[in-house]
C-alpha cells in the first residue's frame, strides 16, 4: 500500500546474533500498528563486522516475517563512527521522512515506536527520544551502578555540555528528522565515543530544531552489557567538555541570523511562513502606512545623513518616501524592486513631487553616484548583507553618508519577524562590525524606541502575534512612539532599544 510517510529504522550492530532475531520481530508489530496508521517502514542493518552471523540471523529472520530489510557494511571505528556512517547512509540512499535508530541488542522495545514517531510526526519534533529518566520513563532490570551511571552522565551532559532540558541525551532510541540529521550530520561534531547520542542532541537542539521526550521502558540487554571502562569514561567526559564552545558558537551563529533557527523553533511550530528570499511583509507595510509620527521622527532621526541628492533603497509603498520628499533642498530617488510594492508607489506618485521612482535594485545603478544612502528597515530582509551595504558603498560619493535603520536585540525575533521575512535582528556590535567590514567609518550607532522593547517582547515574542493590523499600528504610533521620543530626549544613549541607527561616511581618499 502507498504510504503517507515512510521511514528507516536504523539498527547498528557488531555480533548481535543473539538478539537480533527478537528484536526484528518486535519491529514488525509496531510496522504493522503503523502500517494502519499510513506510516511505512523500512529496516536497515547497519553492520560493523560481526563474527557471530548476525547478518545472516537478521536476512532470514526478516524474511520470514515479511520485514523490508537491507542490509550495509560499516567502517572500522568506536560507537559514535559507525552511528554517524549509518545515519548517513539512512538520509543520503533512502531519502525517509523520518529515521528511528535503536539499540540492536534488545534494550529498547520496538513496540514502542508508535508512541514515538506519532510525538515526532506530531509535534513537528527535529529529534524525538525515548527516555527512560523523564516522569513516566522506567528502567527495570538495570542495576543500581549502571542507572547512576546513566544518570550522572546525563547530569553531565546537561551541565558540562549545555544541553537544555533533555533528562537522557544519552540514549540511542530517538527519531530523528531528515533535515536535522543533516545538519546534525554536516556541522562535524561526531565524537567517536558514547557522547556521539548526547552531540546530536546537543546540536540539534542549537540549530533550533525541537527535542523532544517520550517515555519508555529500558530494558537490559539479551546478551549483556559490557561494563564502561575507566578510558570510556575518561573520553565521555572529554567529548563533553569539547561539545560546550560548539553549541555556544552554533547559538551564537544563529543569534547573529535568525531565519534558519526560528522556522525551525519550537515556538513557531504550526506557523505558515515566506520562503527567506521572499518579501513577506506587505500586510505590515499597508498596516504602518498609518504610523506618521513614527515615520516623521525616523527622517528626523537620519537628519545628520541627509544631503544633496539623497538614494532611498527598499522604498516600498513610500511611507518614508513622502517625508523625504517634503524636505527642502533634497534630490530624491527611491527603489522599490518588488513589482507590486512598486505598482502602489508608483499610484502615488503626485503624493512625493519630485521624487525619482524606480523598480529595480542598487544592482541596476551603474554608475550612477549619491550624496546619501539610507536603508530604512530594508538591510534584515536581505541575506548578503554585506554584499548589500558594499554596493551602497559604490553608490556614494567620497565623503557621503549612510543611514541605515535596523531592528535590534534578536531576542526580540519572534512570530512577526518570521513572517514577515526578516533574516534577522541585530546586536549592535556586530551591527557596527559589519558596516566597517563593507568599508566605511561609523560615525555614530545607537539604539532608539526603548519604550516599544516590552510591548513588543509581550505580543510579539511572548504572544506570538503574527499580524500588525492598523489599529495596533495607530495605538503604537500614537502612544508608544511619543514615549519612546520622549525616553530619547532624556536619554538619548540608553544600551537598548527596539531598532538601531547607523550613521557611516564612505572614506574621503
């Protein structure tokens, strides 16, 4: 029968023949239970040299229940080689919707893989694990030593690693999406030894992908289980401690672009979302066309970098565009390279008299030199920033100025931002090293709107709004901007704020 979604059970083994044979035909009742429920699975026997026949158990045993089964050849290597080299060949030859890895010497129930991947599938999960130590978990027929063990181990994960909120990164029974398989997969972070289970977890959850716990029964195993030694712990140890400045650099990465983290977050689950490349904020801009004092103070706030004639990149339906035309002794030309954002602006045309309008980008400018460039809530929805603010470079004149407003503090990215497209929120910082690394010498950088900081945390981070309609754009314009003008007079060098001002000066010689 056609399957909704199909996936691959992913068993390693090394001499395994004593349990392979059970665990297969506990594979199959759950195949058939999620059969029912349109899910296909596939079995393969990922196999690290085995002595014993395992392969040759698993290919007879498979057969005669009727189970899918291939079976693949493994490196030489520790546990963590092997399961990265099988997880590999499970997302690159079978190309599954999901991918359940399992222990092949019987600890793990197979008959609780319906629970599993139904929470996967589900909750949109990028890593779903079986757990033995979160609330319903349990672990009978282990001993005292080896439960510690674990649990220490997991303690130390959580600690030593930064690991947040996972009771049992270390076990094997997990799902796994194909898309944070291979990110997981492509980073590079696969110790050799046993903190390979609590590196994928780790760097899964960095990415922003959701890991998530089911709980289950481990069991102990069919043939055993060999005792950890002192070197096993020794490297354990080690690998975490080395798993630490990854997941702070990959949190880091993502802090500085939050497009990839925020469709993959757990808090966006469910939310329909632009592709990165599309404008996805036309709603906004139609909403924000009625916040005239806002737009009124942002020209007043670009005073110092308005002369002559003056380039407006990102111009939309030219809220901003008719401030500027009203000033006197500017030279206005604004580009909106979007067809329908233009076809408005250009129906408006009598509203900004003098104003050069044109649908294309700064790509299109030859040689065409300016006074000023400005950016005003343009530079977050464009990927290659810094490619961006180079060719605005170009663009100016020796001696000529940059504007350039952006939305600050990423940990205010939230449901709006993603929707609207925004590849980012800037810290200031890296906001400033990025505008010298494009060549040109900051002359001021500061942030503005502090009074719209916790409205806009409560109903856009917190509340999860994914609208700006007109009425809240008035409320924001006639009572959060006067406020946040006000806090800027008083105290016009606050460390935070909502958006951030660049003023920048492309270099003389």
């Amino acid at each position: 029968m056609a399957h909704a979604m199909n996936g691959v059970i992913l068993l390693t083994t090394r001499d395994e023949a004593v349990s392979i044979g059970p665990v297969l035909a506990e594979i199959d009742e759950a195949a058939r239970v999620l059969d029912r429920a349109g899910l296909g699975l596939r079995v393969v026997l990922v196999d690290a040299g085995s002595r014993d026949g395992t392969v040759e158990v698993a290919v007879e045993q498979a057969a005669r229940l009727g189970l899918t089964l291939d079976t693949h050849g493994a490196p030489d290597g520790g546990v963590g080689a092997v399961a990265a080299h099988a997880l590999s060949v499970a997302v690159t030859e079978y190309e599954p919707d999901f991918v359940v890895t399992m222990d092949a010497g019987g600890q793990h129930d197979a008959r609780q893989l319906p629970d599993l991947v139904r929470a996967h599938v589900s909750r949109r999960s990028g890593l779903t694990i079986g757990s033995r130590w979160m609330r319903g978990g349990r672990s009978p027929g282990t001993s005292w030593a080896r439960s510690a063990t674990s649990l220490v181990g997991n303690l130390l994960a959580r600690r030593l690693a930064g690991i947040r909120g996972v009771a049992d990164a270390t076990t094997s029974f997990r799902v796994i999406s194909p898309e944070a398989a291979t990110v997981f997969l492509a980073d590079g972070v696969l110790p050799d030894d046993y903190a390979y289970f609590c590196a994928m977890a780790g760097v899964i959850q960095a990415h922003g992908f959701g890991v998530d716990e089911v709980p289950i029964c481990f069991r102990p195993r069919y043939s055993g289980v060999r005792k950890l030694s002192f070197d096993d712990q020794r490297r354990f140890l080690r690998s975490l401690v080395a798993l630490r400045p990854v997941l702070r650099g990959i949190r880091a990465d993502h802090r500085a672009d939050q497009t990839s983290w925020s469709q993959r977050n757990a808090e966006f689950r469910g939310q329909d979302v632009t592709e990165a490349a599309d404008y996805g904020a036309h709603d906004e801009l139609h909403a924000l066309a009625h916040a005239r004092r806002f737009h009124r103070w942002l020209v007043d706030l670009l005073g110092p970098v308005l002369q002559g004639h003056v380039l407006e990149v990102g111009a939309g339906i030219g809220t901003v565009t008719r401030v500027l035309a009203a000033r006197e002794g500017l030279q206005v030309t604004s580009l909106e390279p979007d067809p329908v954002l233009y076809a408005e602006l250009s129906a408006a045309r009598d509203e900004m008299p003098g104003a050069d309008l044109r649908n294309c980008s700064t790509l299109d400018l030859g040689d065409e030199r300016f006074d000023s460039v400005i950016y005003v809530n343009v530079m977050e929805h464009i990927e290659d920033h810094l490619g961006e603010l180079r060719r605005g470079l170009g663009l100016l004149r020796p001696g000529g100025s940059l504007g350039l407003v952006v939305p600050a503090m990423p940990s205010l990215y939230g449901s709006l931002d993603l929707k609207s497209g925004h590849f980012r929120r800037y810290r200031r910082g890296r906001l400033v090293e990025l505008v010298e690394a494009a060549g040109f010498e900051v002359v001021t950088v500061r942030h503005f709107d502090a009074a719209g900081v916790v409205p806009y945390w409560l109903s856009i981070r917190l509340g999860a709004m994914r609208a700006l309609s007109p009425a809240s754009a008035r409320l924001f314009d006639t009572v959060l901007v006067p406020m946040s003008m006000a806090v800027d007079l008083v105290a016009p060098r606050l460390p935070f704020g909502k958006n951030l001002l660049v003023h920048a000066r492309r270099p003389l010689a």
